[in-house]
C-alpha cells in the first residue's frame, strides 16, 4: 500500500470543495448549472464508485460527454479543483463526468479480469453507467465521448478504450501504463513489474490484449494520446513506448511516426497514422519531467486533440472539400500505384500533404510527383514545385513504385493537410 500512496499526484495540495448534500439529485433530474454535483443511483455501479457531474450554464445541444478520472488517493471533486476541465467546460459547453473511487486506496480498478473485460463488472461498468445517465439526462451526442486521467486515471483511461471501444471516441493518458499490463490475478491491486516497466510485449500481442476485452468487435477504435515524463520513479518510463506500440496496433498503423515536433521546450510529439491535431495516436513525451506531469495549459491540449476545442460538434472537413481515386498495377512482387487528387473547393490549395496507409507488406521503392515519406506504413506523399497550387475543381495525379508480400491493393483512404477526403 506504500506504492499505491506514491501515485498521488501534485494536483492532491489543491484545496477541495466538495458538494453539499443539498446539491445531489436522483437520476431521472438534470443538475443544477455551473455546480459540481453528486449524482446517486446512476445505474450499475458494482463498485459503489461515486458519481460527479459538472453541467456549464452554457450546456450545447446534443453536448460531448468528458469523462476525468483521479489519480489513486485522489477523488473526483478534487480531479474538479486540479484540472482546467469544468473551465473548459463553461466555454465550449460540454458535460463532465467524475468517477470517484471509494475503496480504502482511492486507486481505480484496472488490474482484475472482471475489469479488464467489457460489462465483466468492478470500475468500468460502474463508470459506464455513468456515462449512460449522462448521455440520456442531456440527450448526448453519443459519438463525442471522451476521457482522460492521471496516473490510476491513466490506467483506467487505457481499460476504458479497451473495454468499451464502441463508447468512447478518443482517449487521453496521463503516466499511465497499457491495457493489461496491471493485470493480476491474486485479488492485487498493484503490479510491480508492470510499474517498474519490465512487462514488454510485441505490438501484436498488446493489441490482442485490447481485442480480447470484447471479442468479435470490429468496429473504429478509439484515438488515443499518451503523455509520459522521462524520469517518471513510480509507473516508469519504459510504459510509454510500450503504450504506443499497444494502439498503434490497435489503430493498424505504422510504428513509425508519421510526424515529430517539439510543441514546447523539453517535449517530443510523435504522430502516427496522421499529421493532423486528430491523429490516431498522438505521443508527447517530457523530458526530464517526473510523475507528477500534469499541469493546467494541458487540458487545452486534450481537448485540440479530441475535437472539442469549439462549442457544438468538433469541426469535420467539408464534404467534397477534396476527393482521391487510386488504382495499382501489380505484378509477382511489385507494383505501380496512381493516385489522382482533386480539389473539390472553391478555393485553391496551395501547398498540399497527402496521408495514407500502405497496405501491410508494400514498400516505395520509387516515386513521382511527390516526395514520399516514410517508404512503408501511414505514408506522407508532399508536393513538389511545380504542383503545388491545385485550382478548384482540378486534379493533380502521382505515382509510385512498391514491393509487396503478396498484397497488391490501393490504399483506402487519404487525409489532405489533416483532413479526411472522400
């Protein structure tokens, strides 16, 4: 138990005000506005896990659902008071959730096999009921849900898009370790080979891990963003990487990053699958930085990533903003592809990036009318000079050379500087 109580984070000094008895409701009633408030009998709820709900004054129609889980010793009124979410809330009118544990550890159940298996009981399916409330009280749009944590909230932000892959639309992880990796089978709460970061697995078998939580789904998964510090002493390192491989797998896209920046000093931003703000996993990792790594300014970062960054839904590209045909010629090992893209705008483009997925086994060997980079996996095809600028309703067409393992397809689909194309 000595571990557990390392994983408070520096967010447990804020000073915390929890909500008046007066302010509970039952679950058929809306809350009160702009109150943090205690919901009760919310639905299945296994665990006895408490619910918070925090509803802004300025509630969209059809609101996302945000979903902040604590840190172990942590609680939800005071993930309320150490994070900028309810803030974030007022001005772009989504609702938030906070699960509150209220066994004697304050840690989230993320280790036995009753959580990690969709509706096998214990945290989840208590934290899932939450959601439901939410989603009928307010008449969600149940394709913007989202949730994010800290350290135990981490954990269980990494079992939630596990087990509930066709409820949630993105996820976001702060020190947290994989799906699966705290598992135990000893009634423990705590891993210590997976905190000290020596459980290491291929991608394929951390995906299995994630699949096998609701078998014979097959529908989208869930976006996910990891955050990790470099000197993290109490979920180390080391889980990053194996974090990335697990949803990269997930996802089905390459484990080379697509795109790597520093969006501040001491930070490293991998993208893989995408170059966009929505790419289908997004790495930041600290350098230098312990733990505790959670600071306000982040949540502004949650939320670019997730969509939510404006009030109503999260802005999609135009229909017919861009539009790509691709055919391939193959042969016993090799192949050429034509991709033609069209600007289906009103606007001309000028400067373009085009992101796709290779299908598993080809590799450019030679290109033409782009710059391709990298030669296998979630491909970046950038223009050359003397096509940059695409007119409205003009089409530029590129090529490429590629070996393959047997399969010869075109791929499916294609993002323009971020956005999807039809």
């Amino acid at each position: 138990m000595a571990l557990l109580a390392a994983l408070v984070p520096l967010l447990a000094a804020t000073v915390l005000t929890a909500p008046t008895a007066s302010a509970r409701t039952e679950a058929a009633a809306a809350v009160p506005a702009a109150t943090l408030t205690e919901v009760t009998d919310f639905g299945t709820n296994p665990s006895n896990l408490q619910m918070y709900v925090y509803v802004p004054a300025s509630v969209t129609a059809r609101p996302a659902i945000l979903v902040a889980v604590h840190y172990c010793t942590g609680s939800g009124p005071a993930m309320y008071n150490g994070t900028e979410y309810a803030r974030l809330a007022d001005q772009y009118g989504f609702v938030v959730v906070y699960p509150s544990v209220t066994r004697s550890s304050k840690c989230f159940d993320v280790s036995s096999p009753q959580a990690l298996k969709r509706g096998g009981g214990s945290d989840p399916v208590g934290i899932k009921s939450m959601i439901d409330w939410t989603a009928r009280t307010y008449s969600a749009d149940t394709s913007r849900i989202f949730v994010t944590g800290i350290s135990s909230g981490a954990m269980m932000t990494n079992v939630l898009l596990g087990d509930y892959p066709d409820v949630f639309a993105a996820g976001a992880a702060f020190s947290g370790v994989p799906f699966g990796c705290f598992a135990t089978t000893n009634g423990s709460e705590w891993n210590s080979e997976c905190s000290g970061g020596s459980i290491t697995h291929t991608p394929q078998e951390w995906g299995n891990l994630v699949r096998n939580a609701y078998p014979g789904y097959t529908g989208p998964r869930p976006r996910m963003q990891v955050w990790h510090g470099t000197q993290d002493d109490v979920l180390r390192y080391p889980n990053f990487g194996e974090e990335i491989k697990q949803w990269t797998n997930v996802q089905g896209v390459s484990q080379t990053p697509a795109t790597t920046d520093s969006p501040q000093s001491g930070w490293t931003r991998t993208r893989y699958g995408g170059t966009g703000d929505q790419a289908p996993v997004e790495a930041i990792s600290l350098q230098g930085v312990g733990h505790n790594l959670y600071s306000n300014g982040m949540g502004a970062r949650v939320l670019r990533f997730f969509g939510l960054d404006s009030a109503g839904p999260a802005p999609q590209p135009q229909p017919g903003a861009c539009k790509v045909t691709a055919s391939t010629s193959a042969w016993s090992t090799g192949l050429t592809g034509s991709v033609t893209l069209t600007n289906t705008s009103t606007t001309a483009i000028n400067g373009w990036k085009l992101g796709f997925t290779l299908p598993s086994g080809q590799t450019i060997t030679n290109g033409w009318g782009a710059t391709y980079s990298p030669a296998s996996g979630a491909v970046t095809a950038t223009n050359v000079t003397y096509n940059g600028t695409i007119a409205p309703n003009a089409s530029v067409t590129i090529g490429y050379q590629a070996n393959h393992t047997g399969n010869s397809a075109a791929p499916g689909s294609f993002t323009l500087n971020g956005a999807a194309c039809t």
